[in-house]
C-alpha cells in the first residue's frame, strides 16, 4: 500500500511539474540566449524588425498610403473588449432559444431576441 501511495505521488508530482513547464512563460535570459535555433542575438532581431519596417514604408510611399491616426484610449479598449470577448453569434442564437423554449411555457408567449 505504501509502495502505490509512494508512485502516486511521484507520477502526480511529475504531471504537475509538467503542466507547469508546459503554462509559465520563457524567461527572458531563455528568448536572447537561446543560439542558433532560436531568436539568437537580439542586435539581429533588431536590424530584422528595420529591415522590415523599411520595406512597409517603401511599399506605402510607392502605392501613396499614409498611417492612420493613432486610436484614442476608448477605441483601444473597445477594440480590446471585443478581440477578448469575440461576437460569437452562434452562442447569442443559443441563448435566445433557450430563453423561447422557456418562454413558451408562461402566457406571455416566447422573447423576442
């Protein structure tokens, strides 16, 4: 009996430690650090991110597109609310015919959604 408690635990313990390994974030040392299959030196990401960021401003110039303004703080929360909450019309539909199928059964008849 003492010997399953015994690996129950370690095989717990270990599922834990896994799950953990596997939901915490890369430590920053770990993202720079990580040589040749990985982001490798950041002064390269850097001059990437130019390099990139040269090529949007030449392709915009060439087709005369120019920069939005920037968003103000409620449209950025908005645009936030939405991109975290999602419209999901499906589960909208859902309700609403939980809500009638409920209704139905009282005088009043079935909501209007």
């Amino acid at each position: 009996m003492v010997r399953k408690n015994i690996a129950l635990t370690v095989v717990m313990a270990a599922a834990i430690i896994g799950i953990w390994r596997y939901v915490s974030p890369p430590r920053q040392s770990d993202l720079v650090n990580r040589g040749t299959d990985g982001i490798g030196n950041l002064d390269e990401l850097r001059k990437v991110a130019a390099r990139v960021d040269g090529e949007f401003a030449e392709h915009w110039q060439s087709q005369q597109l120019h920069a939005a303004e920037p968003a103000d703080n409620l449209a950025i929360a908005r645009r936030l609310s939405l991109a975290l909450t999602g419209t999901n019309l499906r589960w909208r539909r859902s309700a609403c015919w939980s809500v009638n199928r409920q209704m139905s059964k009282f005088p009043g008849g079935p909501a209007d959604c």
